[in-house]
C-alpha cells in the first residue's frame, strides 16, 4: 500500500509504463507527465516489460539476507552476562572484544537494556503496584 504523498500509486505506476511501452512516449516525457524523474519513469517502464501490470505492486523493502547480523551465540553470552552480571554495554563490549554500541542494540532488541526495568536480587522483570492513597 503506497503512503498518503507517495508520487506514484500502482495505478499511476501501470498507466505511466503504458505510455513509455505501448505508446511510444520517451522517458523524460512521461516522466514529465507524472511529475517523477526520467529514472523513476524508466524504472517501472523496464518493470512492466519484464513482469506486466503484476510488476506495478508495492513491494516489501525488508533485506532478504543480513550478512552481518549478530550471530545467536554471540547474542547469548551478551544476554547470559546481563543477566547473571548486571554489566552495563560498555562493559560486556569490553569482556567480549565488541563495540558497545552493537551490545547495546542487542539488549534493545532483547527488551533486556534498562537494568531500572529488573530487580536485583531475583533478576526477574519489576513490578509495580499503584494505589490511589496509601
């Protein structure tokens, strides 16, 4: 689904290919047309070649591969030191030859980066109780 200010719907997108492909036009003119740059037109002109009206649909911009991404059992000893430690990024950075900033983003996505958020003593997620008087 195209956001509310995207230039181009899947609609606009097939009836600009349409004129590149079927009519005739030149990039730059149907570019002009739709207000898009001669790139944007000659990108979905090429798509509808390849693919037709099908070709003209959003598509998912997650990546299909992250070859970078922090191995599991990287992950683990990161999450196994905040837990048994209580050791901050830049510490658990330093124990494990990392930078902090990587520490930090997996205990982000870990939902395991505030220490405020566990107790001490039992380790396990605080709970608060609010009462309207004491």
């Amino acid at each position: 689904m195209s956001h509310a200010n995207a230039a181009l719907t899947p609609r606009a997108r097939l009836r600009l290919a349409q004129l590149v492909v079927e009519h005739g036009w030149t990039h730059t003119a149907a570019a002009t047309l739709f207000m898009v740059s001669a790139r944007t037109a000659k990108k979905w002109s090429d798509r509808y070649r390849a693919e037709g009206p099908a070709g003209m649909a959003d598509r998912s911009s997650r990546p299909r591969s992250s070859p970078t991404k922090t191995r599991v059992g990287l992950v683990r000893r990161i999450v196994r030191l905040r837990w048994r430690h209580r050791l901050g990024p830049v510490q658990i950075a330093g124990r494990l030859g990392m930078a902090a900033s990587t520490v930090h983003a997996v205990l982000v996505r870990c939902r395991i980066n505030r220490l405020s958020h566990i107790d001490r003593g039992t380790g396990e997620p605080l709970r608060r109780y609010e009462h309207p008087h004491p």
